[in-house]
C-alpha cells in the first residue's frame, strides 16, 4: 500500500560537489533520508515504465538506506529497480547499468573516500540517464524542493532479501537484484586487450592491489585474479566491510601509505594501485615511481591508443581546473580538443554526450573515459596495465619517458581540512576582494601574472558556473589555486593546489615538496593561513 508520509523541511539538504554527504546520525534522523530521495524525484520528472538502478559501497547503513529508497522509488512512478546483490555497486558499476538498462536515472548510497561506520559518514548521490552525476539544475532544484517539502511517498511493504539474486515486487513495480561485477566485467573486456594483459602476468609481472574493504574488492578479485590471472592474493583488504575495516577508504599517500612504502620497496610489486569507497577513484604507484593523478591523466591520454578500446584515437580531453596541466601539452601535441571545468564529474558529462572529449580526470585521484559518465577506479588501472603490457616497459621508465617529451609538472595538494568554516570563508572573501590588484605585485622572487575567479561556460547547454576557485598564476608558469571542499561533513576543508612546470630533464629528479618550497611558502604567507585557520601545517599532502 503507498502512503503518504507528513513531513517537515530539513536543513542543510544541499548537494555539494557530489551528493549529499553527512554523519551517519544524521541520516538515521526519522524523515531525514526520505525527505532527501522525495526532493530528488520531485526535481525529475519520472516517466512511465522509467527504471532506476540503485547500489552501494556496502558502507554502515547502505542496507536499510536501499530498503528505503527502494519503497519510495517504488510509490513514486518506477516500474523497474535495479539493485547490486547485496546492495553493492560501484559508482562506475551503477553509471554503466543506467547506460545499459537505458535506466531513467540511478541511485547511489556512498559517502566515497569518507570514513564510515555508525559515526563515519553516509552519502546520496542522484544520477540522471546518461548515467552521469546529476547537473546543477537538477541537484538545484532537489535542494529548493528540501526547503518547502511536506509529505513523501512511500509503499507499506516487508523488506526485499538483497543477497538473493532474481525478481520480486513491490507493489507494481519490479525488483531486479543482479550481480554487481558481471554486466561491468563484460564492459572492460571489450576496452582492453585482456589476452596481452593476462600474457603480462603469466610473465611473472606482479601487482598488489587494495580494496581498502570497500566496494572494488569484488570487482577487483573477479577480473584481476578471475580474468586475468592476477595471482590470488595479488587483491587485498578484498571483502566489503561496514567501517572499511576500521581504515579510511582514501586512497591517497597518507591513507594508503603502505603501499608507496611497498612500492619504493627494492622487492616492491611493479605495480600498486588502490580504489576508494565507491570505486571511482585510483591511486597507480610503480615500482619506486609515485604517479601524481595529473600525470595519470596525461600518460593515459598520450597512450590510449594502444589500448582496443581507443585505438580510432582520442576526441578530446577535459580536466577539472585544480588537475596540473599537463594533460593540455599532450591535446595540444595530438592536437585534439581540450576543456578545462570546475571540480566534479558532473561537468564532464555534456562534453562526453557531445562526443567533444573522450578521456578525462581530476587531480584527486580520478580518470575516466567515454565508457561510462563517472570516473572509473578499475577501469583507470586496467588501461595502465595494457599500455605495460603493450609497451612492455615499467611504470618508472613510461613516467620518465613522459616528463622528457613532455616537461614535467611538480605538483602537490595542501588540505586544512576541518578548519572553522566562518574563518575559511572569510580568507576566501579577502582573497577574492584582492584579485583585482594581484597581478604585477612581487613577493620575492615571485611576480603575479594574473588571478581570477575561475567560471565556466559549458559550452554544450550554455550554462554557467561561477566562484569554482581562486587562480593565481606566476611568472615562469607557477600555479596556486585555493578552493573550498564540498564533500566535507564537518567545518570547512580548504584546499591548496600547487604547481610549477619544469621543462628541463635534467632537473626532473627532484623531490616535490622540495621542489615547490618556495611556492607553498607563498602559497601560506599570502593570505595568512596561519594566522586566520590557526594551523601551522596541512593536514593532508597530496
Ligand atoms: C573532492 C575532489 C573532487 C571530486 C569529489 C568527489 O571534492 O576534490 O575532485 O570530484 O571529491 O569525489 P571536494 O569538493 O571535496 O574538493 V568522490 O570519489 O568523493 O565522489
Ligand atoms: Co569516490
């Protein structure tokens, strides 16, 4: 039997740079989550027969999330839901199903690289057919909807069992539970040459991959161990857990500090790679060679080709603004287009419906492609192993090989992260107020060539999206960005984002926190985080 629930606003639902993300406590809030999934399927106009797929990252209260999102999808107008056995889907998986199900739009329950457990974070993120992130008018509208909603629809209904795989109702709507990895499995198979990469391994060639007890593990074991003839054990940490096994899914150099360690290790595997909570997101280390997410994009742009999957050639390359620019050197060389967007996936998705790009990353551990409209942890680690298997080289000697035609970027992320939210504004609104007098001034040996508010023009649908970051460039092709997180749960995380490009070889080795000193110097002293955040050091370097 569908109801209708009396309800009343809450604050605070707006979705930030992917979903809303909050406390699990928060979630728990009677109404709270309700009021949140009727917001978004009042924002979209479902159709008749419309499908929605619906998964997790197996994080604390991804079950009784889906239970409920299932109930009111099924009051609301969807005839079909797909959902991964157990409630699992990456957010690759559940992007490619929409695709493929020519689903009218998807769900996922994930706070991604935040910590879980009963006082970790939850997440929601919607996405729309395309099988991309929802777009800003859309999470706009959801958001406006919060603020006035006052009854949500839900059916009256036991629970479905999610480990079964197979149909069964709610009232008249369908409920499909598949197998999270097959439809995903099948996907890569058809971009990578699975014979020359599973001909790599049986060489003798060795990886270590980690789940961090998130949701790649399956999917990993499956195709890296099953398909491919990874040896067992070459996944680790494999099995989804509740908390991620009491770690933090972030797989970034403080996170997943064990594999650089194991990696510049002299018996290390010639490969290390992890994904975060949610699968979209990869960390790639060779045998002592740390490849920056920046980098990543550019090499796998710059060797797509010899993967089956892109071998026609490249369109085009987007990257969000804070990524390096070292992904524009190599479009301009195979002089293919190149976009530069704000922070988040969403605003990849016109230009990949478009047919204007094909590959595209960010700076904070993702890469992705053409292939689906997320970005895509396993996909980003499978191209990299067929462009080895294909070059038949290390990991060290393609990154070397790079900065020399190329130039390298020396590049570093600061994170304050947690810092009082009124005082991160506020250095933001300073700093913003003296943009304008910026250029020419001297700090040291540094000059100003320009700051501005970065905006973007989608160039697809016309619309526009202003206050994406603060960009200071300097003379000598020096960069410095400050920008605010959106996926935070607690206070305000400001982000430094740090490069200098380097064309001379001979000055490649250096260390990078070594070799940009004196413009993280800059980067603290010029709108005095010290003084104003209270903190003399980051907490995160990425
Ligand atoms: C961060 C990253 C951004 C990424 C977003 C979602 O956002 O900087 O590049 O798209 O997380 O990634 P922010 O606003 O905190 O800087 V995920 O893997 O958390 O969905
Ligand atoms: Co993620």
């Amino acid at each position: 039997m569908i109801k209708t629930i009396a309800t009343q606003p809450f604050d605070g639902q707006k979705p930030g740079t992917s979903g809303l993300r909050k406390k699990v406590t928060v979630f728990q809030e009677p109404h709270y989550l309700e009021n949140f999934v009727q917001s978004l399927f009042d924002a979209v106009d479902i159709i008749p027969g419309a499908t929605l797929v619906v998964g997790g990252d197996g994080r604390y209260h991804n079950r009784a999330a889906i239970q409920i999102v299932l109930k009111m999808a099924a009051a609301n107008g969807f005839s079909r839901i797909v959902v991964g056995r157990g409630g699992i889907l990456s957010t690759p998986a559940v992007s490619h199903l929409i695709r493929s199900r020519k689903a009218f739009g998807g769900i996922v329950l994930s706070a991604s690289h935040n910590p879980g457990g009963p006082d970790g974070d939850f997440g929601i993120k919607y996405n729309v057919g395309n099988g991309g992130p929802a777009p800003e008018k859309v999470t706009d509208s959801a958001f406006a909807r919060t603020k006035d909603i006052s009854a949500y629809r839900i059916v009256e209904a036991s629970d479905i069992d999610l480990d079964k795989l197979g149909e069964s109702r709610i009232e008249t709507a369908r409920i499909e539970i598949v197998d999270p990895v097959e439809d995903y499995a099948t996907l890569m198979a058809t971009l990578f040459d699975f014979p020359r990469i599973r001909a790599l391994f049986a060489s003798g060639f060795t990886m270590r991959f980690d789940s961090m007890h998130a949701v790649t593990g399956p999917y990993a074991v499956r195709i890296l161990e099953g398909l491919l003839g990874a040896p067992i054990g070459t996944v680790i940490n494999a099995q989804p857990l509740e908390d991620f096994g009491g770690g933090h899914p972030d797989p970034n150099l403080v996170h997943a500090r064990h594999l650089y360690d194991l990696a510049m290790s002299p018996d290390g595997p010639d490969l290390c790679a992890a994904s975060d909570g949610d699968g979209d997101r990869n960390l790639i280390i060779g045998k002592g060679q740390f490849v920056t997410p920046s980098d990543s994009l550019a090499i796998l742009a710059a060797n797509a080709h010899l993967a089956p999957g892109y071998r026609a050639g490249i369109a085009g390359i987007a990257r969000s603004m804070p990524t390096s620019r070292a992904a524009d050197r190599v479009a301009k060389a195979l002089g293919v287009n190149f976009y530069e967007t704000p922070t988040g996936w969403k605003f990849f998705g016109n230009l990949l419906d478009a047919g204007k790009i094909t590959l595209c990353g960010e700076e904070s551990a993702g890469t992705g492609s053409n292939h689906v409209r997320e970005k895509d942890g396993l996909w980003a680690v499978l191209l990299w192993l067929d462009i080895l298997a294909a070059r038949k080289q290390s990991v060290r000697e393609i990154v070397q090989d790079h900065w020399r035609t190329y130039g390298r970027d020396f590049y570093t992320r600061h994170d304050y992260e947690e810092v009082d939210a009124a005082a991160a504004e506020q250095l933001m609104k300073d700093l913003r107020a003296r943009l304008a007098a910026l250029p020419g001034q001297k700090f040291g040996a540094f000059e100003i060539a320009s700051a501005d508010d970065f905006a973007y023009h989608d160039p697809v649908d016309g619309s526009d999206s202003r206050n994406q970051g603060i960009r200071i460039l300097l003379q000598g092709g020096l960069r410095m960005v400050y920008r605010l997180s959106g996926t935070g749960t607690a206070g305000a995380t400001l982000r430094i984002y740090l490069e200098r490009f380097e064309p001379r070889p001979e000055h490649h080795g250096a260390e990078t926190q070594a070799a940009l000193a004196d413009l993280i110097a800059l980067s603290t002293s010029l709108p005095d985080i010290p003084g104003r955040l209270k903190r003399d050091a980051p907490s995160v370097i990425t």
